[in-house]
C-alpha cells in the first residue's frame, strides 16, 4: 500500500532532505510543520541488555534529533516472541516498528496479514540491501544487518574446536571433565534452531530430517550446565567460566571478545549459516509513515556504517567499503563474505519451528 503525497503546497520531509543533504533540520525545527511533528512519538521494540545503549545512541536519539519526534524503545522479547505478540492482538501490539526480527517470522507474519508491505516508495534505501538479503525480507521485511552462527570457546579452558562435533559430543573432543560446562539454548532463540541443524546435519539429515538432532539432544543433555532463551542470558556464564564450548552470534561473540570476554570464535569445518536481522512494520500500527521513515534512516549509509561497527555485525547494504580489515575479517561485509554465506530455508524453519520446539522440550523435560 502506498500513502497519497503531501499536498504539494509544502514540502513533505523526504523532499527537503534530499535537496538539503540533512543539513536543514535546525532551519525546520522553527516552521509549523516541525513543531506540529514533535508531539508524533514512535513506539520501536527492538534489543534490550548491552545492545540496548548502543540501538539507543546510535539511532533512537540521532532519528529524534532529525525529525524532532520523540521515540519509544521498547526492548522487550526475542523474535519468536515479539512475533506472538503481534498475532494475539491482530496485528496492533503497541509498537509500530518490530526492528529485530527474523525472516521466518517476516514469513508467517506476512501470509498471516500481520505486517505491512514494503518498498522503495516507503523504504527508498531498500535500493542497497544486499540482493541476497532483499530475497530473504521478502516483500514485508527490510534486512538492515547480517551475521552467523559461530562456535566460541573459553581459551583459558579448552582447545579451539574445529567442528561443529567439538560441541554437539564435545565429551569425546575434551572428555568429562567438560560436563556441566556446555550450555543449551531455547528454539525461541534461532539461535538454538541453527545449532540444532547442525546437530541434523553431523547426522546426516538436515532441516528436512532433525531426527539424528533430538538424538544428540538426549545424549548432551547430561553435559549441559545451564539453558537460556535469550542470548543475553548466556553472558554471565561465559563471564564467570561456567561455559567453555557454545554456539554464539557473530555479532555478540566479537563484542565481548572485544570487551575481554575470555574467548575466541570460530567458523567449524562444516560451515555457518547466516541470519539476516528484519525490520517491519506491525499492519495495525499507530504512526506507519513514521515507521517507514525509521526503517530507512536505519539503512541509510552513515547509520548503517556506525551501527556494524557499534553491534559487531555485517552491515544490511552492499556499498559501504571501508570498514576496518578485522572487522571484514570477522563479519559478512563484503561480496565474496555473502556469496560464501549460506543462509538455511527460513520458510520451512518458520513452518516447522513449533514443531521442532515442541520435541525439543519433549527431550529437555
């Protein structure tokens, strides 16, 4: 759905940015229009914990400073969660941007006709979102970052696994003395859904067969230490040397190295699977136009560029070309990175997740 124009007696936003490069806001915070625009609030859910600050510093309050609009965050839920959500109140779940999404429930949310279509007319920086990406937001997403599954490890306690074995059976790698050190996450968190297809995989099956994945469930079960659903929940056992093998987000695993997280990350022989991060916008939101404009101010370059940076994750578009070597090393920024990265069937996850749950709490119970 498009929005009819502004009548053209006054210049709508897009318009007098795009002529004054950004640099008009202290000009147009005096005009009617600008100051009819301060009481519009914008209610985001989006990260909570560590990444809360930094969504907070890098595009809450830049946005506000923009178009003098006053921005709600509310970092509440994983995906899966803030998915369920915006199902049990018909779309109308009280925020108008679900900025931290993934692709599956971009998938069930759209054929259910609980989130609005996006385009370059709503979202014009959808123009540079990875071509790889842009298949994966589908027509209701904009994907604004990238990362990936990786393995991390305690080096103070371990050797560097290679394989995805190294944590599925780890007790054959490092013996028993790793019982109580591994730590399994909730499939509310995707995180746990990529692991476990790992898990298939090293099985011979895959996301078509999980069966040899709920086999190595049962049997690492007696090994794990601790479970969480939330990545946020894990920190503390990493910090205070509970853990020493885990699955971990590019993203997170290169923050708290950076932040002197005893650890290391590492990309098993086996491979990773990507992720995209999706923003959208909820179909029965209070302020869509602002909504809209959210999401493309996120993709803009400099934000984009800034924001990689700050979350330790691969940017949403495809031109920004000088970020720092380590961080190209580490994160999916570059072409030949997303043409290595293979990214799972997010429809038949979305499809099958509750399914998958349900066998997983069967095993865990």
């Amino acid at each position: 759905m498009t929005h009819a124009r502004r009548p053209s007696g006054r210049m709508n936003r897009r318009t007098l940015l795009k002529y004054s490069g950004g640099t008009a806001l202290t000009a147009a915070l005096a005009s009617p229009a600008t100051i009819a625009r301060a009481a519009e609030t914008l209610v985001v859910n989006s990260q909570g914990g560590e990444y809360q600050e930094i969504f907070e510093r890098v595009i809450v309050r830049p946005f506000e400073e923009k178009f003098g609009v006053t921005v709600i965050n509310d970092a509440t839920g994983s995906a899966s969660q803030d998915l369920a959500k915006i199902r049990a109140s018909g779309g109308s779940p009280g925020f108008d941007v679900a900025a931290s999404l993934t692709p599956p429930e971009i998938i069930v949310g759209g054929r259910e006709g609980l989130l609005e279509s996006l385009d370059e007319t709503k979202v014009p920086n959808l123009a540079h979102v990875w071509e790889k990406t842009r298949a994966l937001g589908g027509e209701y997403g904009a994907v604004h970052t990238v990362q990936y599954a990786s393995l991390i490890y305690n080096t103070e306690k371990v050797d560097a696994p290679t394989s995805w074995a190294d944590y599925w059976t780890s007790w054959e790698t490092y013996g028993d003395e790793v019982r109580n050190h591994l730590i399994g996450f909730n499939p509310a968190n995707l995180l746990s859904i990529f692991a476990l297809i790992h898990a298939a995989e090293l099985g011979g099956g895959g996301v078509e067969n999980m069966e040899p994945a709920w086999e190595m469930l049962a049997a690492q079960k007696p090994y794990l230490g601790v479970v969480v659903t939330g990545s946020s929940e894990a920190v503390p056992h990493f910090e205070n040397g509970q853990v020493w093998v885990s699955p971990y987000w590019s993203g997170r695993a290169a923050l708290y190295i950076d932040r002197g997280l005893p650890f290391e990350m590492v990309q098993p022989k086996e491979g990773v699977l990507g992720l995209p991060d999706v923003a959208a916008v909820p179909s029965g939101a209070q302020n869509k136009d602002l909504a809209y404009e959210f999401i493309n101010f996120r993709l803009s370059k400099e934000v984009q560029r800034e924001f990689s940076l700050a979350y330790h994750a691969g940017p949403g578009r495809n031109d920004i070309d000088d970020f720092p070597q380590e961080f190209l090393d580490r994160q999916i920024a570059s072409e030949d990175k997303m043409a290595n990265t293979i990214f799972p069937d997010l429809a038949t996850i979305g499809e099958k997740r509750r399914d998958w749950t349900l066998r997983w709490q069967e095993v865990m119970s």
